[in-house]
C-alpha cells in the first residue's frame, strides 16, 4: 500500500509540475463537492475536484464503507470457478473501511465553452486504494475459543470517461469506464471437523478487470 501511495503522489507531483509550467492557459480557482450515489448500498464516497485550468483539474475522493455487500454477493451467490477467500457471510456484510483514490482529469472540450453540445467532455486515469477490515468471529470448541480474522486490500486503475454539467452551481457529472483491480484478502478461520481444529492461515489475491458505470452528484463552492 505504500508503494502504491508513493505512485500516487508521484503521479500527481509531475502533473502539477507540467500544469505549471504551461504559460499559456489561464489560472482557474473553481471547486466543486460531489458525492457519488450510485455506491451508497454498500459506501459513502465524497470528492473534491479543483481546477487547475479551464482543461485541466485535480480530483481526490475519500469513500467511508460500511459493508462488503456487494463482495459477499460475488464470493457467495455467484459461482463460476472463481476462487473465493474463507471469509463467512457475517464477516462480509459487517465489513468496514476506508478508501482513497485521485484523478488526473483532462478536459477534451472546455467546460467554458457553454454553446457547445459537448462542453464538459473529459478523460480521467483514476488511482485508487481501498481497505476492509472484517469483524472477528469467537467459536468455541470443547471449552476453548477460536477466533476467525480477515482484511482485505484493494487496489486499482480506472480509465474513466464523462461530461460534468453545470447548471449555477449544481454539478451533475457521469462517467463510464473501465479498470484493473487487485483483491488481496487475508484470514485466519478455523474449521471443525469431528473431533478436530484445523486453522486456514490463508492469503488470496484475485486480479480483474472492471467496468465503471456511475454519475456523481454537487455543488460550485466557489
């Protein structure tokens, strides 16, 4: 995770460097607050855009998540081969986390140009990375408690594409898009079997592409 922190930094050092050095477009200072509600079944996921100039913006966003839902649906009420990480239903819709991501929004058509039909046009790679921790499970075996343990880490790459509406100071933004992410789950479970304990000290990564369907939602602060 602090690699992929380092990368993201990096990332958005050398795009504020290039911006900066481009003399010829103007300086813009609007801010805009969105949320995204198209992921509430399972997270809250805010996010602050800055502009940069009138082609160019900075997006970082903080998603709050209070279950794994839609994990559980995927490891346990969809079977095609996949492999799925020994974590219990109850783990997975108690799940909770925090996630980071920021985007490198490039305007192809100027939110300016307002006569335009496709004013608000963008491109934006998107770096992100989640962490859930699952609650701890106690079962107890002839007297003895076992407890069952589990996180899971996720990271990715999303290439979005969208237009950003303006309407005074309301924004309505969608976007689609697709991606590459990386699961890394990691538990301990123990399993009873007659009169034995066995403990799955496990570790499993699952790398998959994605596709993002969404629209954001805010407000012009200033």
């Amino acid at each position: 995770m602090k690699k992929t922190l380092l990368l993201i930094w990096l990332s958005c050092s050398f795009i504020l460097s290039s911006s900066a050095q481009d003399g010829k477009t103007q300086l813009s200072k609007n801010t805009f607050l969105k949320v995204n509600p198209t992921t509430l079944i399972n997270e809250l996921d805010i996010y602050l855009e800055q502009e940069i100039t009138d082609k160019f913006s900075l997006e970082v966003g903080i998603s709050g998540i209070y279950t794994d839902y839609p994990d559980y649906v995927l490891a346990k009420k969809i079977d095609i081969g996949q492999k799925k990480p020994d974590i219990s239903t109850e783990q997975f819709v108690d799940g909770r986390g925090l996630g980071f991501r920021v985007g490198a929004r490039l305007y192809l058509i100027s939110q300016e140009m307002s006569p335009s039909r496709a004013a608000g046009t963008y491109f934006e790679p998107v770096l992100f990375v989640k962490k859930v921790f699952y609650p701890n499970e106690d079962n107890t075996f002839s007297n003895i408690t076992y407890t069952n343990s589990g996180d899971k880490t996720v990271i990715g790459l999303q290439l979005l594409v969208g237009r950003q509406f303006k309407k005074d100071r309301f924004i309505l933004d969608p976007f689609i898009g697709v991606g590459i992410r990386s699961k890394i789950y990691k538990y301990n479970t123990y399993h009873f079997d007659d009169d034995k304990v066995s403990l799955n000290d496990g570790k499993m990564v699952s790398i998959l592409p994605s596709l993002q369907i969404g629209i954001k939602m805010g407000l012009k602060l200033w």
